[in-house]
C-alpha cells in the first residue's frame, strides 16, 4: 500500500493507474476506521482495480461545540486495517494540503433544502465542511466510483444531489450500514458510550424498526408515530434531536408521490451523539395511494 499525503504525488501516481486503463474506486474516510468502513472498502475493491482511501479529519465540517481536538486519531492501526483489505493506495493530506489559504478564504460548496434539514438544522454549517472537501478531494483523486455509508443517509443524498448539480462524472455508490449483533449501527462514536449506555444504544435501531413496521402495516399518523418515538427513547435514557419520517428522496414530508420513506433519527446519550436509519419501499405505489388516502 502507498501512503501519499502530497497532492501532487497523489496525483501523479493515479495518472499511471488510469493510463494502465486501471478503473479508481475512491473511500473517503476520517479515520478511526471500524468494520462499516471496511465494508465500503470491500465494495469499492469489487467495483475498481485500485482503491484509494483517504483519511482526513477535516476541521472545516465541525462546528464550535463539537471537539475536533477529542476526535480519535489512530493512523496506525488503520493503515493495517487497510493493508490487509488490499487497499493500494493511502492519502492522508494534512489540513494545508486541503486549505492551503486557510478555511476562512476557503469558496464553499452549499446544498439547499437537503442539506438545511435534520442534522443540518441541529448542525448549521456542517453539510458545507462535508461538501466543500468532499467536493475538493473528488478533484484531487478524480475517482469513477465513490463510496459512502448509508447510515450517514442524509450525508448520501447530499453528495449525489451535488454530484449531479455540478455534473461531477462519478458514480455515488451506497452501501448498507453495518451493524453490531444487537442492531446497533457501527460508527465511530459507539467508542464513546459508557458500558451502561452501550446497553441502551440499540434501543434507537429497535424504535426506527418499530416505526417502520408500523407504517408497513398501514398506520400512517407520522406526527403520532414520531411523538411516540420520542418519548421511547426519553424513557431508555436518550435525548432525542429528531426522529423524522420522511420521503427518502427529499428528505422533505411523505406526500402521495412517495415511494420510500426515511425514518431518520438523531438521539444522545450523554455527549455522544448517535444517528440511524431504516428505510420502507412503498410498492406497489397503487397501494400507497390507498393507503395515503385513508381507504
Ligand atoms: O463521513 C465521513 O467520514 C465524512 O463526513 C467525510 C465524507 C469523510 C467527509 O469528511
């Protein structure tokens, strides 16, 4: 595995790949890599000849009340991780390779309404660090494929939203979360929870799949189903942000034209702040007509 954190030599040696014919398949990560990651890495190896990861903790999506400082940083041991999964190719830039003019001076890549809802709204300004660099490392490594999870839903619809509305040639390619055994999606975070709140972590999977199977089952008061929700993970000790039913194409309310709903939901326990999804197909979408019109 080569480890470039210079732009130029990243870039240099990516032109000998594509001039091989060799297809890029590109994961971008901030490290503290755990099995969803490697997930991604393992898809894109599928997809691509060569895969490159990068690793960078970028400062520009954190907002002043998270700790950028306290964020785990563990190169070593993920640079193994990625060893054995065949990774070829290593970028971890540091923060002047990517703001050479600093942030401030830094043009910023904004999306409307996706990115202004959910976790946008608890987080203002967090979804234009994600795509102002995700944007800035598509142009340095200039991938056919890109990679992301699905937990981080909301973040997935608004790289293929800017994909597409900047015309970015390359292909937006989701991959389920992983779970641990009892439900709870892997992420970064569940480092942080206590041993107590580990326990009660999963109680915010099994509430987005109660909702979901009761929507599938033909209830569809969304504002009562979320209420309940609420008060589920208030009593297993959560403080809820949101927990929203919506289109899973807008991510704006469920209308008659939908045809998946998004139950997303933003909770802590604690300081640590967890975020899941599940997802329903509303097919045929004759039936969801019945449905949405109360027959
Ligand atoms: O999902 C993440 O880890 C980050 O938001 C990303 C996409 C690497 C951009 O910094």
């Amino acid at each position: 595995m080569r480890t470039y954190s210079s732009n130029a030599q990243l870039q240099s040696a990516l032109r000998g790949f594509r001039h091989n014919g060799q297809s890029i398949g590109f994961v971008p990560t901030m490290g503290n890599l755990h099995e969803g990651h490697l997930d991604l890495v393992r898809k894109a190896r599928q997809l691509c000849d060569i895969v490159v990861v990068s690793i960078f903790i970028n400062p520009l999506q954190f907002g002043p009340s998270d700790d950028l400082d306290a964020y785990p940083r563990t190169l070593a041991a993920d640079k193994e991780k990625l060893f054995s999964e065949g990774v070829q190719v290593l970028y971890t830039p540091g923060v002047k390779d990517i703001y050479p003019e600093g942030m401030q001076a830094q043009t910023l890549v904004h999306v409307p309404d996706l990115g202004e809802t959910l976790c946008g709204s608890s987080r203002p300004g967090h979804f234009d660090g994600v795509t102002t660099v995700v944007s800035k490392l598509f142009n340095i490594v200039q991938p056919d494929i890109a990679v992301f999870g699905e937990k981080d839903f909301q973040q997935l619809s608004i790289v293929r939203k800017m994909v597409k509305d900047l015309c970015i040639p390359i292909n937006i390619v989701g991959v389920a979360t992983t779970r641990d055994e009892d439900g709870l999606a892997k992420s970064s975070r569940n480092g942080y929870l206590s041993f107590e709140q580990r326990r009660i972590a999963p109680t915010l999977n099994q509430t987005l799949n109660s909702c979901r199977e009761a929507i599938a089952c033909g209830f569809d008061n969304f504002f009562e189903l979320e209420s309940h929700a609420r008060i589920k993970l208030l009593q297993a000790g959560f403080d809820a942000d949101y927990f929203a039913v919506r289109d899973a194409h807008t991510l704006l309310a469920v209308t008659e034209d939908t045809e998946e709903i998004a139950i997303l939901a933003a909770a802590c326990l604690g300081s640590t702040r967890l975020i899941d999804n599940v997802r329903l197909s509303l097919n045929p979408v004759s039936d969801w007509g019945m449905l949405a019109s109360g027959h």
